[in-house]
C-alpha cells in the first residue's frame, strides 16, 4: 500500500522503484539504500528561485513536505555563518553574520579627502560617505563582507530515524527542548533530565536542507 502522495511507505518497493526511476529520476543505489541511507527525492530545483542544498523536490510535492520542514529548524542560523555581513553600518537587507563570528572582525571604514593618503584606514564605499559633511578623515559605522562557506550541518543532512531528545526539570537552559509534561512524570523536577528520543512510528523528514536560507524537508519516509 502506498502513503500519502509524495511519502515513501516501506510495503510498496516495487512500485516505489518504478515510480521512482519514471518521475524521479533515482540514481542506481539499491531500494534500501534509497529509503534509509541516501534518501534522495531525485528531481531538480527549477532554474527559477532561490537555490537548493538538496537535490530538489517537484514544487507540487512541497506543500505535502512543508509539514515536517519544522524538523530541520536546527538550520534556522544557517545564513548567519556563510556569506554575511558585520557591522552596524549594515543595511536592512544584508544577512548579518552571528554575533560570535563578527566578534573578531573590524567593519569600521573611513570617509573624508585626506583618507586618500592614509593608507592603513579602509576606505568606506561612497553611499556612507556621500551625505556626510566630513573634514579631514573620520571613522564611520561600517559593513564587512565575510564570504566564507556555511557550517557543514547546513549542507544536505540525512536525518536520523529517532526523534531528537527531549529534557524534563526546572534546571535545563532555555536553548534545551523540553518534553511534554506526560515524558516528565516521575522525575526530579529540580534536575535537568535527557529523555532519549523514540524511533519514529509516523512520517519523518529523512532529508534536510536549504531552499534558499530558509530550512526545507526535501524527502519523507513513512516508517
């Protein structure tokens, strides 16, 4: 029997094969491989639009996987630590890099006629300096590029087929998942318990990535 559209149930590989190497256009890696090891939706991304870290689902199937991309909000701070900005000269528009990776980095730049001949000051571009009534050489607010690649977990990431741990007791941080009351009953609440996560019983987003900055589950599995 098959899942719902666009979800892969593990009772339907012959079908699935034919499917998938029909509209889909799998590699030639076995059928486990494809459903567990290398999840792989296999299409794409259409020329158009931002681009994808995944190989590409069709557009008609984003919808149904929109559902799980919650399961990859751990690449929410991907764009703050590839090709971004520091600096409070930043406009709007830019991606600003993580506080901690601009800690180091010196964004400030200098506008004025006698900046010409000093040539250990940064030069700010001409839009911050054009409505600025500048004798000598000031330092301004400025806004450094730092062109570097993302954080390796913000490439494509298969995911595992346990969901993630969760935490009971009043002493766990707040960047800790807590778990549902029910997981908690029992233990010291006065403690930071890990509950390990369960093996999925339901769909689980077996593939995630980037569309863009934004995170997106690019495959599903149903177990």
């Amino acid at each position: 029997m098959r899942g719902p559209a666009g979800i892969i149930n593990h009772n339907s590989a012959l079908a699935l094969l034919f499917v998938c190497f029909v509209t889909l256009g799998c590699g030639t890696d076995s059928l486990e491989d494809g459903l567990k090891k290398k999840p792989d939706a296999g299409s794409t991304e259409e020329d158009a639009g931002p681009k994808a870290s995944c190989v590409g689902v069709a557009s008609a199937s984003r919808q149904l996987f929109g559902q799980y991309d919650n399961q990859c909000a751990f690449l929410t701070d991907c764009a703050e630590s590839g090709k971004c900005y520091c600096g409070k000269g930043c406009t709007k528009d830019k991606t600003q890099c993580s506080a901690a990776l601009c800690a180091t980095v010196d964004s400030d730049c200098w506008c004025g006629d006698e900046c010409d001949d000093q040539t250990d000051k940064i030069q700010c571009p001409q839009y911050v300096c054009k409505d600025k009534q500048i004798s000598g050489c000031e330092k301004q607010a400025g806004c450094k590029y730092l062109g570097q690649e993302m954080e390796s977990k913000c490439k494509c990431t298969t995911m595992p087929d346990t969901a993630p741990p969760c935490y009971c007791g009043d002493a766990c941080s707040a960047d800790k998942t807590l778990c549902v009351p029910a997981k908690c009953v029992g233990k010291n609440p006065n403690k930071c318990i890990i509950v390990p996560g369960e093996t999925y019983t339901t769909p689980y987003c077996a593939l995630c990535g980037l569309l863009g900055t934004q995170p997106k589950c690019f495959f599903v599995i149903s177990p």
